[in-house]
C-alpha cells in the first residue's frame, strides 16, 4: 500500500491547505485536487511546480465544472473520475482531508 493519500478542495491561493499539505508530504504520498483547489492542476507561467516524489492527481468532473477541462495540466498530474477517486482512497493506507 501506499503512504497518504491527501485530499484538498479549498482555493490554493485563499486557503493554505496546500501549502500546508506541500509541507507534511512525503516521497509516496499522493495528492487529490478536488473543487476550487483543481486550479493548482494546471500549467502555464504562474503555475508552481509540484513536488517530484509525489503523486497528483485532479478531478476530472471538478475541473469541468469550473470551466478548465479544456485547459492544460501539470505533467505529473493524472486526471481521475469519480470511480478512480474510490480506487485511490483504496489504495493508501490512510486519507487525510485539508
């Protein structure tokens, strides 16, 4: 099994949930963006990379709804839908909400 699965849905920029997250992770971990927070998914020139070691992932149906699913993500970004949601909390040993 895997570490942490960490599961963020606030606005990165309003909220420090991902800082905050990005402080605790470590190699293993994964990291689902969800709601407000899938704007940290995407690439272009104000984007912040994300930590290497790491597993992210966005989802699918949230960024549709805000608008961005034609947009460009992160290369270590993997996009999941709802079901792939269930497989990953499955796949970590523990979840930890921010």
């Amino acid at each position: 099994m895997k570490r942490i699965l960490h599961l963020i849905h606030r606005d990165p920029l309003a909220a420090g949930d991902l800082a905050a997250c990005r402080r605790v992770c470590r190699p293993g971990d994964g990291v689902l963006l969800s709601g407000a927070a899938v704007s940290a998914a995407l690439a272009g020139p104000n984007s912040e990379a994300l930590e290497p070691g790491i597993t992210w992932y966005v989802l699918s149906s949230d960024l549709a709804l805000y608008g961005l699913g034609a947009r460009i993500l992160q290369k270590t970004v993997d996009s999941v839908d709802y079901p792939g949601f269930v497989d990953l909390v499955c796949e970590y040993d523990l979840c930890q909400s921010w």
